[in-house]
C-alpha cells in the first residue's frame, strides 16, 4: 500500500513541484568548468536492488575518471545496503531519514555535479536541480526533463548501458563491460558461508529464487512448475545434487508451501536458505554454487554480478534491457509476443494478463540445468 502511496505523491505532487521549481536549474549560469574540474558529485539511486546493482559499471568508471574528488550517494531504506561495502562513495544518505533530508535540502547547490540514475521519479528530478549546479538525468516524463541541465534520452538497450550513458556530458568514453561488478563482502562473511557448504562439498549445487518482487506478481513462473523442476532435477542427478531456496523473510511463506509438496524422498535435498545470510553473505553463497535460477527479480542480478552461471524466468519484461549481465554468458528463458509491458523510463507498469511467464515449461529449463 507505502508503494502504492509513493507512487501518487510522485506522480502528482512532484510532478507540480517540477514546474514550479525547474528553473533552479539555471544557477549559477556558467556551469561549464563544474564538468571539467568537479570538486564533489552526487549519485542518485532511491529503488530497486537489482537496478542498484546494474548501476555498479557506471559508477565504477566515474569514480576511475575522478579519483580524488569526493562522491556521495543518495539511496534509500530500499537499497543502500547494496552499496555498504562498495569503495565508490566517501558519504551515503537515506532519502527516508529525515536528519540526511534536512542536510541536504539545507545545502542548496551543494555539488557540482548531480546524477540522477532513477528512471522516472519526478521527486529525484527536483532533488537534482536543487542540489547540484549541473544535473543529468534521464528524460521521457516531461516535468523530468525540464529540471535536468543535461537531458539524457532513455533507449531500448540493456539497463548497464542506459546508466553508462549517462556519464557522455562528462566528456568520460565509457566502456562497455563484459561483467559486472562483484558485491564487495569482507572475510567475516565467508566464514559461516563456508561452514555450512561443507557438508554439500562434493555436490552440484544449485540455488532456486521461486518468488517476485512485491509489485510484480505476474513475474512469478507457477509453484507447481518449481516443484516438478526440483522433482527432475533431483530424479536425474540424484545424490549428486543438492538445491537450495533462497531468500529473505518475505520469502518465507513461499518457500515452506513449496517445500511442503514435495515428496518425502525429495525434501532432504531441497534446503531452505530463509533467513540463513545476511546480504553478504548470500553473496558469497552464489559465488560459491554452480548455478542460479530464478523468477524476474533483483537476486539474479546479484548472482550474475558474482560471476555465477544463471537462468532467468521471464514475463512481462523484456531480457535485452532486464536480463542478467552479460546477455551472452547467461541464460534468459522468455516465450511472448513482444509486447512491451513495462516502461520504466515513463513510470508505467502494465499487469501481463496473458501470463506470458507460464509459457515457459518445466522441459524447457530442465534442459539448460
């Protein structure tokens, strides 16, 4: 319902805002030398993990372009975890904490330089004018480009270089990357992690993710589909395999009824891992499996980010511009007419009422495994 909520405000009070606030945009009038000689930069990305992820390429390559100059973050409850450990960032702000908004909002022009890495918030629109002196973002949603100085035009290419692009008025020749970058965990979090893979030590592991993203249910492949997967896999393979069910509390519900349908014979090697990793941890758990598989949704992009073999279960969204990075070493299973669904860039998130994701059978991703 909180997103629902926040979605409204944007959509209607920050679109208001956009108009009576764009013209922030034009102080100071010289901007040109902020490009060339930034003394300190803000990145902006508020939503979605897997997206946050995706952003990792491009702000690895600003940092590399400006290594002695100072760069924040402004992310949110929803995502700053991601960034935690990462060496990019000299401070990170909450944009739901109040104490980091009053900061900001009270440091009007503060950066020389104001990224803007979300696709269709007109509130991080608004935040970029106010705070930097030069701002870039993305512009499909008009109120949106009218508060960028630098206006970058969202395309059909894959998410990694749509947030690459954005560094082009920065005179930066990005480069494309063949992989993405790792989560940084630290050395505390292999050790329990390699604790509990020693009794799996001579098996093929495999991690299923069998759940969606709240605000997307129609990108769930059915329960009964992961429940004959693991029924052949495990028929197959037998004592060779060993699968687990990740992640999170959210999860839990789902992953237990999941569980609690397979046969008896099959259960002692499906392992739930709910609860079981913080996110670092976990990170380093899908370093250390063979093969992920999952439902649309941000821990496919974590497990391609840790260079592990993956297959992704598409709907309504479209792999070239979603699919684990890089397209080329990863598996992006979808079976539709095409119709694009969601638009991102223009904040609209169409319910797939076809069910294109249950075209996808359980032979075709017993193949691949």
């Amino acid at each position: 319902m909180w997103i629902k909520l926040l979605r409204y405000l944007d959509q209607y009070l920050f679109w208001f805002l956009n108009y009576l606030f764009f013209w922030l945009k034009y102080i100071p009038f010289n901007k040109s030398k902020y490009l060339k000689q930034p003394k300190k930069i803000l990145v902006i990305r508020v939503w979605a993990l897997g997206s946050s992820l995706l952003t990792f390429p491009m702000i690895k390559q600003l940092k590399d372009s400006f290594p002695n100059i100072e760069i924040d973050l402004l992310a949110s409850n929803r995502n700053q975890i991601v960034f935690k450990n990462q060496w990019y960032f000299s401070k990170i702000y909450n944009l739901f904490n109040w104490k980091d908004l009053l900061k900001l909002i009270f440091n009007f022009k503060k950066y020389d330089i104001v990224i803007d890495t979300e696709e269709y918030f007109r509130i991080t629109a608004l935040l970029s004018c106010w705070l930097g002196k030069v701002s870039i973002g993305f512009v499909e949603i008009p109120s949106r480009k009218l508060c960028y100085k630098y206006p970058i035009k969202y395309e059909w290419k894959h998410q990694v270089v749509e947030y690459l692009k954005l560094l082009t008025p920065l005179w930066i020749k990005y480069q494309i990357p063949k992989k993405l970058e790792p989560l940084k965990y630290l050395e505390k979090d292999k050790a329990k992690v390699d604790e509990f893979l020693k009794q799996y030590e001579w098996k093929y592991k495999i991690c299923m993710h069998t759940v969606w993203a709240e605000t997307a249910p129609d990108r769930f492949w059915p329960i009964q589909n992961w429940k004959s997967l693991i029924e052949k896999t495990i028929d197959k393979y037998w004592e060779k395999v060993v699968i687990f069910i990740s992640w999170t509390k959210f999860e839990e519900k789902q992953v237990n009824q999941l569980i609690k349908m397979l046969n008896k014979k099959y259960r002692k090697q499906v392992i739930s891992l709910v609860n079981k990793f913080n996110l670092f941890e976990f990170a380093y758990f899908l370093e250390k499996i063979d093969v992920m598989i999952s439902n649309d949704t941000w821990p496919m992009h974590l497990a391609a980010a840790m260079w592990t073999k993956t297959i992704w279960l598409f709907g309504p969204n479209l792999p070239e511009r979603f699919g684990a990075w890089p397209l080329d070493k990863n598996i992006n299973i979808y079976k539709w007419n095409w119709k694009v669904y969601i638009k991102v860039m223009e904040g609209k998130f169409e319910e797939d009422k076809e069910k294109n994701i249950e075209k996808i059978k359980v032979e075709d991703v017993f193949k691949i495994v």
